[in-house]
C-alpha cells in the first residue's frame, strides 16, 4: 500500500500537476482574476498575496462565475440573494471577494492538507515557505492521484 499519508510530504507531490502558483495582488480587478484563469485552463483557484508575497486569501472559479451570472442578471430567489446580489454585482476587486485560505508549508504531511480539504472544503492549497511566501500549489488532483489506491 506503499507510504501513509501521514508519512508522506506535500513536497512530494506538489508540484507534479501545477508547476507554478497564479497569483494576483490586493486590489487587483475581478477582470485581471478572469485573465489568470484563462490564462491556464486547468486552474480553479487563484491566489491573493500581499507585497511580500504572503497569501492573505484565494479566488474560486465559482465566484468569478458567479459575477458573471450576477452582471447578466441571473440570480437566486429571494431577500438574501437579493442583498447579496447587490453586495456582489458593486465588487470590483479582490479584496471583496476573496475567502480567507489555510495554507501548508513542503514539510507539511498530505494528511495535514486532506484536513484542510476536509475542514475548510479547499481544494487547492497554497504552498508557502517558512517565512509565509508563496512557493507552490498543491492541487487538489495530487491528492487524489496519490489517494485513489485508497478506493
């Protein structure tokens, strides 16, 4: 069954599907996230750093769908859809949309990223170094490539 997770590395399988992280920078435009995603197909999240390069947060390709349904007028049912309707469809920036996101470090173990997965429903997960800067992305895909045998 080969190594447990708990004894296996983020550096390990890190970087086998997405070499480099996309990233924007506080106060970047929803348009400048769009460009990212469709700049590599296979992204579905982008992350948010900060001037030193610290993740302060991360874009889902869900949300930047979502405003493209919200600025075509479509929208759910409802007050609380409408209020956030109105909420959403006024964002410009990342700042306003960005989820607040955990982050893992190469000596960090694959278990310790499946309970990020598992708890906070992320499934690409920055990659930092020990000072905070982002390194990496450990793609969702990874895990799964690796944990499939678990099947």
């Amino acid at each position: 069954m080969g190594k447990l997770f708990k004894d296996e590395k983020v550096s390990e399988h890190y970087q086998k599907l997405i070499k480099d992280p996309k990233y924007v920078k506080l106060g970047s435009s929803l348009n400048a996230v769009a460009d990212v995603f469709l700049s590599d197909l296979k992204r579905r999240t982008v992350f948010v750093v900060n001037e030193k390069m610290e993740v302060v947060g991360a874009v889902m390709l869900s949300t930047i769908l979502k405003h493209v349904a919200y600025r075509a007028g479509v929208r759910g049912k409802g007050v609380v859809s409408a209020i956030r309707f109105l909420k959403e469809v006024l964002s410009e920036n990342v700042d306003d949309v960005m989820l607040p996101v955990e982050t893992i470090t190469p000596e960090d173990t694959i278990e310790k990223a499946l309970m990020v997965v598992v708890e906070k429903g992320i499934l690409d997960i920055p990659v930092v170094d020990k000072n905070g800067k982002l390194i990496g992305e450990l793609n969702g895909l990874e895990i799964l490539a690796e944990g499939k045998r678990l099947l």
